[in-house]
C-alpha cells in the first residue's frame, strides 16, 4: 500500500483519481493516534475492537500490517464463508499533493493523515489490492499476506533470473495474494 498505486477512486466531481500513500506516513499516524478502532464496514455501530485490546497495527514494507483477534461471531461467519474482501482504513487530514499526469488519471499522493480507525469489509473492494483476510480459528480472523521477502523462500530472489511471471502468480494467488473476483 505505501509506494503502490491505488484502484481508480472516484474524486466526488464525476472524475477518478490514483492515489499513492508515501512510506512512512502509516507510521507517523500511528506514533499520533492514542487509539485506532476496528470496525466492520466502516460502521462506528458495529465496533470490533481497538488497539488497546485485540487489534495490533504497524507499518511495514508493503504498508499498514493489521493483526486482530475477532471474537464477532457475525465477521467470524463472513470469513469462514470467504465474504470478507480485505482491509480498509481512515485518512483524516491528509497532508497530500496532487498532479495531473498526461494521458493518466491525476495523482494524489498522501505523505501524512491521521487515523482513527480500520475496517473489515465485507460490503466493498479495498481501494488497494494489498489485502487479504482468512479465518484461522473457530473464534478468531487475522490478515495474512505475503511479504516481499518470501519471494527468496520461492526461489525468486534474483529478479533478473527469473523471467517466468505466470510461475510467480500462481504461487502468489496461492498463498492467497489476488482478489477472489
């Protein structure tokens, strides 16, 4: 997510936009934050819990790691039934700059916010493609996805060696690494 554009997001005009957020800004808003929610769907009434219980947030390479342990049977039903479509978070006073780019929708690119809260999110797809949630226990859902260093464990460590692309995508989708649409 932190250096990777985003899916085309609609900029409320009739227009799109990408957005791309700077590495290090998840890490500024969360060294602000006292405590950031976790919520299903972005709905503040269906509050799931929060960072001084069972949600755990940094960032990493690849952007906002999220580590929670649900005990709501309602998302723990949505999981087990593969309905949960990833991750998606709050940007509140984004500090940000935006550039019309030839023949490309324009760029917003964030380098700080603040944030108050993440979602589960069952009823809309992730604006980035990074995300990816499983039901791991009877009573409890975590995200998963692959790091950039497994790539080595895989025998892809060496970029130029290794041309075969389709070989790397089918090992990504599954480790559960694309969208299930």
């Amino acid at each position: 997510m932190t250096g990777r554009d985003s899916r085309p997001i609609p900029d409320g005009k009739g227009g799109y936009f990408i957005e791309r957020i700077n590495p290090g800004a998840f890490q500024k808003a969360l060294q602000r934050a006292e405590k950031v929610n976790i919520l299903f769907n972005h709905n503040w009434n269906r509050k799931i819990g929060d960072t001084s219980s069972n949600l755990t947030l940094k960032e990493d390479v690849i952007g906002l790691r999220a580590h929670a342990e649900i005990t709501d049977k309602e998302v723990i039903k949505e999981a087990k039934a593969n309905r949960l479509r990833g991750w998606s978070f709050d940007i509140k006073n984004p500090v940000d700059y935006r550039a019309e780019r030839e023949g490309k929708l324009p760029l917003r690119t964030i380098s700080d916010f603040e944030i108050s809260e993440v979602s589960l999110i069952s009823n809309m797809k992730p604006w980035y493609n990074s995300t990816t949630v499983e039901a791991r226990a009877e009573n409890s859902t975590v995200e998963i996805r692959a790091e950039e260093f497994e790539a080595e464990r895989y025998g892809f460590e060496d970029k130029e060696k290794n041309k075969n692309k389709n070989e790397l995508k089918q090992i990504i989708k599954n480790l559960g690494g694309f969208n299930k649409e």
